[in-house]
C-alpha cells in the first residue's frame, strides 16, 4: 500500500525510539489499516544497527519450525537449528550475538501465520528480550480480526486506530495528485472511516470526471467487491453453516449504528441457541460480551452484509424484526423497511412518526428518516424527510451524509418551502464546515423561498446569513442582511436609527420573538448603538438561560458576549455543552465549548480557555466542524502566546490560518495573527509584533475582523511604544476609546488607561498608570494586570524610582507567575535584576525552570502516558511533544522516562509538604 500518512510515520519513529534500547510490540488492527506498511516503514527507518525483516510465507506455514528458520535465514544465521524444544533458546542466542556490537531490529510481519513451533520460539524470545533488557527490539504484526494467540497474549499490544481525518485527506490527495473534488473526498472519507486500504480502494475504482466531480459516485462507494478485496481471506475460516449468524449480527448493527448488538436477539434471528457458551464456541471474527455480540473488525461486519444474496439479507432484516419486542418501534420499523422492496408508503410514514415520537439518538433518527424518505412516494414528504434526515446526521456529527442527504431533498420539483428548508440547513452545514461565503448565499435564498410560508425559519435564515457575513469580516453585508429582514418577513424592526425598542408583541410565538431580538441587538452592535443592543440582547440571554434547549442556550451564549457579560456567557455554554451531551447531540458540543473558550478569553482566564479549546478542537475534529475548529486553534494560539510557547502558538495558529484562508475566515484569521504578534511581543521583539499588528489594527483595506481587531489594540501600542513607532499609535487608540466606553469588554477600560499611560508625557502617565491599576480591581484575570505593573514598573525604572519599580516589577513577576506568563515573567525577572533586585525563588524546584506547556507533558508522561495519547490530550501534534519533552530531558538533565517520573514524584511530595 502506498502513501503512508504522516502521523503513521511519526508513529514509526516514537516506537523505534522505544525499542532501540530493548523491547517489544505486537502490532495489530483492522484488515485494510496498514499493518505491513507501518512495518515497512519502521524497517526502513531504523538506522541504529541491523534490520531482520521477515514476512510469513502461508505456503510453508505449516512446516514445523519453517518460521523460525526464514528468521534466521534473514539474520544470516546458517547453523543449524535445533529442535522445537530448544528453539526459543535458539533465537534468543541469535539476538543476543546480534546486539552486542549495536541495537537490533526485528520485524516479522503476518507472525501469527507461522507455525506452532516458531511461534512459541518467538515468544520465548520475545519474553527473555523483555526480561534482560538487551538491545533488540521486536515488532510484530499479527491480524486484528481474530483473537491475539495465547503465546503473544500478555506482550504489550500496539492497535493502529483509523486516520485521523486530516490524515486520510492527505493521503487522497497524495496518490490523486490533488485532483479530487472536495465533497468526493468528503464522501470517500466518510465511507473508509479512517481506514487506508479501503480509502484507496474506492479512489481507484474511480475514474477522473468521478474524482473531479462531473460524474456520480457509484452508489455504495464501497461495494460488496471492493469490501471483499479489502478483508481478503478473512472470512474463510468461518464454516459455510454459521454465515447466517454472522449476517444476522452485520444487519442488527447496520440498523442500529451502534458498534454491538444484542446477542440474544442476533442468535435468535439466526435461529442459533442462545446458550452460545455451553455450545458450539462463536467464529473467531465474533466476540460477544455482558450480553452484547460485535464483529471484532467492524469492516468485516460490513463486508459480509454487503456480500450477502439481497433475498438472504431482506430474510435476515424479517427475521430480526420479529425477535424484538416492540414491533412499532424504529428499530424493528427500520429492519421492516430493509426486507422490502420498492416504495412502501405506510412503512415509511410509521417510520417517520416513530422517529418524531422518541428520543432516540441523532445517528438512529437519521437513519430511520432517511429510510423513510426512500420508501416515500410523495415528492415534498420525500423531500421534508431527506431535510429532517440531513438535521439529524448534522447533530450525529456527519456533514458530509447531511450534505448528500439534502442533494437528494431537492432533486424533484417540491415546493418553495421544502427548498427553502434544506437550503436553511446547507447553510448551517456550510457555516461549520465549508466556505462562509457560499453559507451566506445558501442562507439569503433560505430566507427568500421561506418568506411567504415559515416567517419563523425564514427569520432563521436571515439571521443565519447575518452570521456568516460576520464570520467574513464583511460588516457590510451582515448589515445589509439584517436590514433586509423586514422587507423579506414583512416585520418592523426595532429602530436603531431612532425609537426605543421593545420586546416583540404578545402574540408573537417565543422563538420568533428571540430570533428578532437576536436581529436587532446585533443590528446595534454592528452600527455601535451599544445603548440599543442591550435591551434585546438581554432578552435573548434571559429566554435561554430559562430552559435547556442547546440551541437557544447558544443564542443566549452568543448575545451575553455581545454585551461583554462574561459570566452570563459562560453559564449559557457551559449549559448547552451538558444538554448537548445529555441529549447526544454531539455536534452542538464543540460550539458550546467555543463559546466557552471565547468567554475565559474575555475574562482573562486563558488557562480554563485553554482548557475548553483543547476539548472541543477534538469533538469538532470528530464532528466533521472544521471551522469551528479553526476557531478553537485560534483560541489555543492565544493562550499559548501567554504562556510564552512559540512551537504551540506557531502549530496552532498555521492550523487556524489553514482553513480561514480556504473558507474565507476572517474572525479566526485575525484572531491566529493577533496571537503569533503577542508571542513576539512576550518574547521581547516588538518590532516585529508591531509589524504583524499594524495592518490589522490601523484603517485601511486590511483592517482586520471587526469584532476582534479592538482587542488587539493594547497589544499594538505597547509594541509600537517600545519599538520607537509611537506615532503610528494615537489613532487607534482613540477608536479603542470608543470601543471601551461601550462595556462589551470587561478588561476593556484598564487597558484604555494603559496605553494613554504609554502615549502621555512624564508628567501624564504615573496618574494614568495608578488609574488603570485601579480599573484592574474592578475584573479578573491576572495577566492583563501584570502586563500593566510591568509597564509601569519599567517606567518607574528608568525614571530612578527604583524602590516603587521594585514594588510595581515584583507584583508583575508574581501575576505572570500565576497565570503561566512564562516568557513575561523573564521580562519582569530581567527588569527587577536591571533595578537591583534579585526575583525571589518561586519554590517550585526543578519544575519551575519548565513552561506551562512543558510542566504539562512532563507530567503527562509521568503519569505513563505516551507521546501520542499526551499530544491528543493537548490538541497538539506529536512532533510539539517530541519537541517538548527533548527540552525537558535537557533542562532537568534526565536521560529517560524512568528518571523523569521519579523527578516528577519527587518535587510533587515536596511541593505538597509545603
């Protein structure tokens, strides 16, 4: 297989790390998910010393011994071999010769297909290797699909997982050359679901007008034949006469989405007993437990659906549906729906109903409506049940299926309305994960079609427009789709250019209401009639924040950061990130958890932002939300230029840059620039900060997002100040004025005084410096407060007040402290040494030489967790954690894993005796 990923590669280098002093792995997963190629890849990067790479040879597998001899042949070994009891002996001999000159690799791809007796050879040897700590390491590879042999049982066990999504698209691209539609590649990440024999396999099925787009995708992408090249022969060992209960568990989950499926159910519907126990064992693809029954490789399960007789598959779905107990239920209407053929009206409408009635999960809902709407006859039912369907795959966290889904909801004539429902819905698909400017334009012709029928959605939709013009940084064309508002529902506004405004009239029904007051509130704040924002933008938070809906509980999220009431904020996110989960809704989490982050952000708590950022940048990963997850980079670039972590800061910014510059993110764009310019500032270069900030924040064509650039102003000036530019400075810190005096910003009026302090002559500043410290009181958050004692202490300094600056320098370095400031505690350390005084010891022994982000890892990893597993608790690459932990080992002077846990523990117990 070719076009090995990235990650996968990295994945190779990390263990051979590992190895190269000793040890073993027994590598396994899925068939299709690149066990050789990973092997092949360890093998070539192995450069300490030898490499004996062996793969099985099924022909002679049987062969007493035949294993172990092709190892030894690779070795060079041509002594003769002894016995099968003396064999393990034998090879550990071998590998003991081999590794005293240099470090040993063996790879030995497909072992479980050697015969018994090399096997166990194998296994001796691999337990002696563990057991001695010679420099040898072995890398094994066995099949996924069936258990792991007795003999490697207890050896530490490495599963390749699927490819991340950013992995997989890489590799399309890799051996397309880049020429692939990218809803194609969308599809066909989808169908592989991470797994990269299946992802190629359905690519060069392709021809160039299908991988361009011109032409459709054969319907399933993955079909029987191309599933069956894939698994190859791993279903030949199952007997002709169990195929039946292995069909039987392939539809159960198919129906259900789940991974498992009840096994009592599943044996029953095969006619098998349920007593499987104390009968005939189950096939080894099968695995069943606490009552539940799963194939071991889930692409086997649907390699033997997709393979099956369809008059074989339609029995099985009648079988299943008459094992369960609720025949009116969606899970036994869905199986009812897949043993019949052609339309079935009244199938379809008690599937439609049943989904409405229950709360069933997301991902079942969207089958069962899906279904529904290809049994159905009526062109517009069709089309309102693919609409409801897509809904419900978006909140499953499949936008790629909600996007086809509503291809298929317009393709015959329906009226206005349906049209206008789906294109409502694109628009939401497109506003998390697609081009902004197309969400704006599917949003405005929601609107248009719905005008006449559903005011309510129509509102909906223009709101929704209003949002991605916001996201484009295009104010102009927020503004006008707002305006547009009334003309389009035939309602009156709330008058922003004069009038008092007021809560809509009582007849009007609750949601609408809300949507308009949404309307009218950001109307305000776009014209800066923060005086008429606040009214309506009240409304909107109270009304969420009185139930536990998670969409209003996000309107209400949103409005209360209009206003700048932080606490409102976080309380309405952090509500809807627990109905969202409550009510598996997963692609409503990583919004709630952005709406989260943005709010510590504004309250000065970056490490809880921090925190938030990282979580949600996994579930958007998850949920397919990649603007949203362009946001949360942005926000993790902002938190780690606090901390002084320049790798993060640049890692997470790119991320950012990366998809705002593709879906034409200008918030997220500025947000990541913002970022890398307050590193350089922490990092004392600011120069080159006030060089990346200047554009954005100055006027002119590339002024920055219009919600954001205000608060990047602070940052300017003092770069400006300190670099001798303050000239360029004035002008914007005037328009910040205005910004500040509106009170959406907590930290707003402090930073306001901070840089006129910066700006006003000798005998100005120190009443400005002690005012905006007063101001500081009045919020949270420790670093903008610090960030002032340290300019004001270098002004004191310099100045000869070098008792004051000490006060001033000595509360900046402790607030840093606090908050992780790593870099700008230097520079408050740096100014306390240059004014006599020596920064006291913080007590924090080793560990304190480490950054936040070190401190993390290192802990991480004294916890014994791997490189990987800390790089995804993070949300950070694993080559920033390599990076990282080398500067760890160097700063503490450890030379392993073992010395750095023990130093760990170390100053743990004696910072808890403190």
């Amino acid at each position: 297989m070719t076009g090995q990923t990235t990650s996968r590669r990295q994945a190779a280098a990390r263990l051979l790390d590992e190895l190269r002093t000793g040890g073993v792995r027994v590598v396994t997963g899925e068939p299709g998910c690149g066990r050789t190629q990973f092997l092949d890849d360890a093998a070539r990067s192995f450069r300490a010393g030898p490499v004996w790479h062996v793969r099985a040879e099924p022909a002679r597998s049987a062969q007493p011994l035949s294993g172990l001899h092709t190892l030894l042949r690779a070795a060079g070994v041509t002594a003769h071999t002894p016995g099968p009891g003396a064999a393990g002996e034998a090879l550990a001999d071998a590998l003991r010769t081999a590794a005293a000159a240099s470090p040993l690799l063996v790879c030995v791809d497909d072992a479980h297909l050697w015969d018994a007796a090399s096997r166990a050879a194998l296994a001796h040897a691999a337990t002696w290797v563990r057991s001695t700590g010679v420099r040898a390491g072995l890398l094994l590879t066995v099949a996924g699909h069936r258990p792991v042999d007795p003999e490697w049982a207890a050896l530490p066990l490495l599963r390749l997982g699927p490819l991340a999504p950013a992995d997989a698209a890489r590799l399309v691209d890799d051996v397309t050359g880049g020429a692939v539609d990218p809803q194609v590649r969308e599809e066909l990440l989808t169908e592989a679901d991470g797994n990269p024999a299946l992802l190629l396999a359905m690519v060069q099925r392709l021809s160039p007008a299908q991988l361009g787009g011109r032409r459709a995708l054969p319907r399933p992408p993955a079909d029987a034949e191309v599933l069956a090249d894939v698994v190859g022969g791993c279903l030949d060992a199952v007997p002709s006469e169990r195929a039946g209960l292995l069909l039987a568990a392939a539809a159960a989950v198919r129906v259900t989405g789940e991974p498992d499926a009840d096994a009592e159910l599943v044996l029953r519907a095969a006619g098998e007993s349920g007593e499987v126990t104390g009968g005939e064992p189950l096939p080894e693809v099968l695995v069943m437990a606490e009552g539940r029954i799963r194939f071991r490789s889930a692409l086997l399960g649907r390699a033997v659906y997709a393979g099956a007789p369809p008059e074989r598959r339609r029995a099985v779905h009648r079988a299943l549906a008459d094992c369960l107990a609720d025949p009116d239920g969606v899970v036994a209407l869905l199986h009812r729906s897949w043993s019949v053929t052609g339309r079935a009206p009244a199938l379809a409408d008690g599937l439609a109903r049943a989904a409405a009635a229950c709360a069933f999960p997301p991902a079942l809902c969207h089958r069962a409506l899906a279904r529904a709407a290809e049994l159905t006859t009526d062109d517009t039912r069709r089309a309102h049940r693919y609409t409801a369907a897509a809904q419900h795959a978006v909140l499953a966290g499949h936008p790629a299926e909600a996007r086809r889904l509503l291809d298929a909801a317009r393709s015959g004539p329906v009226p206005a309305a349906a049209r206008g429902a789906a294109e409502l819905l694109r628009g939401a698909v497109l506003l998390a994960d697609g081009p902004v400017d197309d969400a704006h334009e599917s949003f405005l012709l929601a609107a248009a079609l719905l005008a006449t029928a559903r005011g309510e959605d129509a509102d909906a939709a223009v709101l929704g427009a209003a949002d991605a013009a916001w996201a484009a940084g295009d104010s102009t064309a927020c503004l006008r789709a707002l305006a547009a508002t009334d003309s389009v529902t035939g309602t009156a506004g709330t008058g922003v250019t004069g009038g008092a405004g007021g809560p809509t009239g009582a007849g009007t029904p609750p949601r609408t209401a809300v949507l308009r007051d949404h309307r009218d509130g950001m109307r305000a704040v776009l014209l800066g009639r923060f005086d008429l924002a606040a009214a309506p933008l009240r409304r909107v938070v109270e009304h969420g924040l009185r139930g536990d809906e998670p969409e209003p509980l996000l309107r209400s999220a949103a409005a209360a950061l209009m206003l700048g009431d932080v606490a409102a904020a976080r309380r309405a996110g952090a509500r809807a990130l627990a109905t969202a989960r409550t009510r598996g809704a997963a692609a409503l989490e990583p919004r709630a958890l952005e709406y989260l982050a943005y709010a510590e952000l504004r309250a000065g708590h970056h490490q809880l932002a921090r925190t938030h950022a990282e979580e949600g940048l996994r579930t958007a990963r998850h949920t397919g939300r990649r603007n949203t997850a362009a946001h949360l980079h942005a926000v993790l670039a902002l938190a780690a230029s606090i901390e002084g972590e320049k790798e993060v800061v640049a890692e997470h910014g790119a991320a950012a840059l990366r998809t705002a510059r593709r879906h034409g993110l200008v918030q997220a764009a500025t947000l990541a620039h913002w970022a890398t310019a307050r590193a350089d500032l922490g990092a004392g270069r600011p120069r080159e900060a006030a060089d990346r900030l200047g554009p954005l924040v100055r006027p002119g064509a590339r002024r920055g997002h219009f919600a954001v650039w205000m608060l990047a102003v602070p940052c300017f000036v003092e770069a400006a100040v300190l670099a001798g530019r303050p000239e360029h400075a004035p002008a914007v810190v005037e328009d910040f004025a205005l910004w500040a005096a509106c009170g959406a910003d907590p930290q707003a009026p402090a930073q306001l005084l901070r840089c006129r302090a910066l700006l006003s002559p000798t005998d100005a500043a120190d009443e400005l410096y002690l005012r905006a410290l007063d101001r500081h009181e009045e919020t949270s958050g420790d670093f903008e407060r610090a960030r002032t004692e340290l300019l004001y202490g270098k002004w004191l300094r310099r100045r000869r007040r070098l008792r004051e600056a000490r006060a001033r320098l000595g509360e900046a370095l402790m607030g840093f402290e606090r908050c992780g400031a790593q870099l700008w505690a230097q520079q408050a350390a740096a100014e306390l040494r240059a004014g006599g005084a020596a920064p006291a010891d913080s007590g924090g022994g080793e560990l304190s030489r480490l950054t936040p982000q070190q401190l993390r890892i290192a802990r991480r990893v004294a916890e014994g967790a791997t490189n990987r597993e800390v790089a995804l608790s993070l949300s950070v690459s694993t080559r920033t954690v390599d990076y990282h932990l080398r500067n760890v080992f160097a700063i503490l002077g450890v030379r392993s894993r073992v010395e750095l846990v023990r130093l760990v523990e170390q100053a743990e117990k004696t910072t808890a005796h403190l």
